[in-house]
C-alpha cells in the first residue's frame, strides 16, 4: 500500500505492521521495518515510563533505541534526553493530579512497580 512511512517519514509503499512500543501498528518503509527502527516519539513515551535510559532499560530495547537511531541520524544521548524530558512532562502532571486531589502515582513508582517489559 502506499503511504507515508511513520519512522522517517519517507512517502512510498509501506506496511503496517506491530510495533515493539505497546498494542498498536505504524506503517512502515521496507528499510525501516528491516531495521527494527520505530517510531521517535512512540519509542520515547514508551521507554520513558519504564525508566531512564540506558541505566534501567533491558537490552532488548537498547537494540531497538539503537536502530531507530542509526537509522534517523541520531544519538542515543538526544535519545537519552529526549526520554528525561518525557519523564519530567510526566511528572509534571502527576504533580498537577495529587494537586487536585486525585490519587497519583509518581514516575519513581511507575518504574519501580512497571509491567512493561523493559
């Protein structure tokens, strides 16, 4: 099918396939889908309420952190920022909720206490 690959953006056939971030699919190009890349954002949000990268990331996921960033020209320290700056949005509105009175878990504990397995 044609469409717009949501790694790196490339236009052109595409497939959707799983992606390693959680129960959803993107459409990927052939080169990325080969790679293993996933998409930037998705990757970030998902390794960022896991925990800090690489420190508390298992290496199933390192891999994959690797090859979006080959494949996207990047490094895995603008990964590794890119994920503490998810962490403090995080935080943020974990903040915001217990401030208002709803019951809250800070990111701390999410990690401590995650069921995503990284």
């Amino acid at each position: 099918m044609q469409g717009k690959c949501a790694v790196c953006g490339k236009e052109g056939e595409v497939f959707v396939a799983s992606s390693a971030c959680g129960a959803m699919s993107n459409a990927y190009c052939e080169e990325c889908l080969a790679s293993g890349a996933e998409p930037w954002n998705d990757l970030v949000f998902y390794v960022s309420l896991a925990g800090h990268y690489p420190d508390q990331i298992n290496e199933m996921y390192r891999e994959i952190v690797r090859d979006t960033c080959k494949r996207l020209h990047k490094t895995e320290e603008e990964f590794s920022a890119a994920v503490e700056e998810e962490i403090n949005k995080i935080d943020d509105i974990c903040d915001m909720v217990s401030q208002i009175g709803c019951t809250s878990f800070p990111i701390s504990d999410m990690q401590t206490n995650s069921m995503l397995p990284l």
